[in-house]
C-alpha cells in the first residue's frame, strides 16, 4: 500500500485524521469528534486532548492498524 492509499484508508475510518512528515505518521481522533463528546470544553482542550490521543509511528501498516483499533475504540466509548 503506498502513502496516498494508506492516508485514505485512514481518513475513511471514522472519527479518525492522518498526517504524515518527514515519513512519520501521526494518527489521532479528529478534532470534532473530541469536541462533540465534549462540548463544555475549550477549544484548546480538545487540540490537547486530541494530541494526549496522538499516535506516532514510522511504519504504515503500524499507522493503518492502530487507526483501525483507535476508530473501534472511540466507537464503544460512546
């Protein structure tokens, strides 16, 4: 799979973003679904919050499979 397929797959699953630099991957929740679940909060506490849920990786397939297990886990939470 390469970058733009794996970006995809990511960004398709939901409540899930992707960024890539340098050829590391950053995983996390979008900052929406943050703010959703928590509306009394700050802006600033959901970027927090979505960086405390920040995952960085140098592998992609590692990237995909924690984006998979991340989007499941946000989704029983509710």
């Amino acid at each position: 799979m390469n970058v733009n397929d794996t970006r995809k797959a990511i960004k398709a699953l939901p409540h899930m973003t992707v960024t890539r630099n340098d050829g590391e991957w950053r995983v996390t929740v979008l900052f929406q679904s943050v703010a959703a679940r928590n509306p009394a909060k700050s802006d600033r506490w959901c970027r927090e919050k979505q960086e405390k849920l920040a995952y960085y990786t140098n592998d992609a397939e590692d990237a995909l499979g924690t984006a998979r297990d991340m989007s499941k886990r946000w989704e029983a939470a509710k």
